[in-house]
C-alpha cells in the first residue's frame, strides 16, 4: 500500500494518522504538485495505491483504511455533518491560500468575500460542537485537529475568540498520532 501527498496537506495529514492509529504498513510518498497532476485525475494529493485499488480522494481514503480494519467511518449522521462542515472551512481556506499566494486581492471579488465569510461562520458553527477532549477520537475530530493545524501553520485564520476550538486543539496536539504527523517546522 502507497500513499502519496505532502506532509503540510491537511487531507494527507488525515490519512496518515489513521494510518498510524491502525498501524497500516504503508509506504508514504511524497508527492509534488506536477506529480499529483500526473498520477491523480483529481489533481490533488491525497491519492492512494492498493493493490488494484486506486482512491483519489482522503474521505474514500479514510474510509477504505477504517472499513478494511473492521472500524466505521463517520458512523452517524451527525458524525458526517460534523465531518463536512470541517471540510467546507478547509476547502474555502485552502481556494483563498493559493488564490492569496497567487496575488489576487481577495476583497475585489464579491465572490472570493463570501468564502472568507463562509470561513467564519463554519468556524463559528464548529465552535459550538462538543468534539471529544481525548482519545478515542472519530474522524470529524481528527479532521478539524488537522484543519486546525494547517490553518495554524499557514497563518490563514485568527482561532481567538473560539476558545471550544482552542481548547479542543490544545488537548489533541499531545495525542501521538497527531503530534507525529506535524508539518516540518
């Protein structure tokens, strides 16, 4: 079994410590944005190798290595909502990185202001959840832990204000898997 990604990837992140918690021997690849685009029809790391099994996406991904060791993914409704609304925040906020890092000023485009909204609002959303303050933790959890962490690494959101979020993050960082699975510094 291959992984391929980046080890700053949120999505990659995910899988890696799912990996980890079921200690999958899997060989992780590190992959460049010209390598995803050849090998991943989605263009975007996390991809995985199988066997014949081939998934392109951290969700199929996650749920493929949980099923496969006899463990469900996101098992209630409210789980996957949870587990959405993490991925709603992540996809805005990694659309106005690049766009940001591509030069485009983001308060010009009615647009691109609705999605930084949108950021807030989910956060704010999210901050009202009761996610789990140790171990075990579902993949809602371990998603926003790993959300968190890239927005953290990459100064793209202020947690201030948020302190459920806050608190949540701070008591999850000491969780192994998580912890192993930092970004480089």
């Amino acid at each position: 079994m291959k992984l391929y990604g980046s080890y700053t990837s949120p999505y990659v992140r995910h899988c890696r410590i799912v990996i980890l918690e079921l200690n999958i021997d899997c060989e992780f690849v590190e992959t460049d944005q010209a390598g995803s685009a050849a090998r991943s029809p989605t263009q975007r790391v996390p991809f995985l190798e199988d066997g014949n099994i081939f998934l392109s996406d951290s969700s199929a991904i996650i749920k493929y290595l949980r099923e496969k060791n006899g463990q469900s993914f996101c098992p209630t409704a409210i789980d996957l909502n949870n587990f959405c609304l993490v991925n709603t925040a992540i996809d805005s906020l990694a659309n106005l990185f690049f766009i940001k890092r591509d030069g485009i000023n983001i308060d010009q485009s009615p647009y691109l202001q609705r999605q930084a909204a949108r950021i807030q609002s989910t956060f704010n959303e999210l901050n009202a959840i009761p996610f789990s303050l140790t171990a075990p933790y579902n993949d809602a959890d371990l998603r926003l832990a790993c959300v968190m962490g890239w927005t953290k690494f990459r100064n793209q959101f202020d947690f201030s204000g948020l302190s459920n979020l806050e608190s949540f993050y701070t008591l999850i960082s000491s969780y192994q898997p998580f912890a192993k699975t930092a970004p480089p510094a």
